[in-house]
C-alpha cells in the first residue's frame, strides 16, 4: 500500500530493499537529504523527480525475520529525531504483527484446503479400488483409472501405455487410453518405441522415471 507516490515511482523502486534478506536485526535507514546521501544516480533521480527530499527505511520483522519495509518520505530536508523513529518502529511492529497474523491465517487455509483435497482424493481412490474388483470390463478400467488420475493430478492431460516387448527391440509401448488429447495427437503416440525422441521414449530406453518441469 502507499499515499503520495506515483505509479511510475513504485514501479521504479519495487522489490528495492537496503537490508539483505537475512539481515540480522535490521534497523531503521534514515536519509535526511537525499542529495547527499551518495545514493546509485539512477535511484537518486528517481527518488528526485517524484519531490522527495528525505526518507525513513523502517524494516518489519516477524519472529526475527525481515518480511518487508515501511517508508516514510518528507518532500524537503528533514533529520528525524528519534522520537519520531520510535513512533515509525511503533508503527513498523503493528504491520508487522498484521502480516505475520494474515501469513498464519494463509497457512492455515492452505492446509485446511489440503486436507480436504487428500481426503476427497482418498474417497476417489476407495471408490476406484472397489470398482477395480468388481470392472471386468479392460478398457473401462483404462478410463476409470485415467479420470482418477486426472483428478488427483488437478492435471489437464494424461495416458496411459502398456509395454509390449515382443515388438521392435526392447519393446514398444501401446497407448491404451488417453484424456486431453486431440485424435491426431493419439494417433501419433498410438505406439511409441525406445528411440522416440519423448518423455516415454525416454522412460522406455531408460527404465526410469522421467519428469519434465
């Protein structure tokens, strides 16, 4: 959040920070005028065309660690005094304590959401599980498994090959169900075999597991 600053500036100085981020024990950075500051010249130029004279960097840390800055600017020459550096370290501890308790309530919404995405995972895998006895239908286990797949995945593709190793040399592997795909793409990885330049080809020569980030 800001007041007074121009779009332009806080985007000329966004993610700028005087501290190193494991800094230990920050403190306040007080620049009473900036022309003399021996500032970088581009960041002085900046900090000059938007009016601002002199500044206050107050760091703001939770439990012992720097998690950002709050800035105080004055458009002309001014020597904070250190009572008004403990109001800003006053102020700079309440944001503080309000980011650590927003950062505590996000976790702990994002592990409720966890939680409630495994045990919905859980379900698909016990209702899936009790399919699979009783599915003596091939194909439809195929696409059974798949759609649980993609589901627990949160994926928006996926397929499925079965390796056949009385094809070619090493085998070949035959795509057996897929989800995402266009037909002509299918069609394509219909049967892939070890010296195809892919994922599968790659996981077929090398018997491992295979990711592409």
């Amino acid at each position: 959040a800001s007041r007074g600053l121009s779009e332009q500036y806080r985007r000329a100085v966004e993610g700028h920070s005087p501290w190193q981020k494991d800094t230990a024990d920050p403190q306040p950075i007080i620049i009473g005028d900036v022309t003399e500051a021996g500032l970088a010249a581009d960041l002085q130029e900046v900090i000059e065309q938007e009016g601002i004279r002199a500044l206050g960097f107050i760091p703001l840390v939770c439990s012992g660690r720097l998690v950002g800055k709050f800035m105080v600017y004055f458009n002309r020459p001014h020597a904070m005094s250190l009572d008004e550096i403990g109001l800003a370290q006053a102020v700079s501890r309440t944001l503080a304590l309000g980011i650590e308790r927003h950062e505590g309530e996000s976790r702990l919404r994002n592990s409720e959401e966890r939680l409630a995405a495994e045990l919905t995972d859980t379900k698909l895998l016990q209702a899936l599980s009790a399919e699979l006895i009783t599915e003596t239908h091939v194909e439809a286990l195929y696409d059974k498994l798949l759609d649980a797949a993609v589901a627990i995945m949160r994926s928006e593709f996926a397929s499925m090959q079965m390796l056949c190793s009385e094809r070619g040399t090493g085998g070949e592997l035959r795509l057996l169900a897929f989800r995402g795909f266009n037909p002509e793409a299918a069609a394509f990885w219909e049967w892939v075999d070890a010296n195809s330049f892919s994922t599968c080809g790659a996981a077929l020569r090398s018997g491992a597991r295979v990711l592409v980030p």
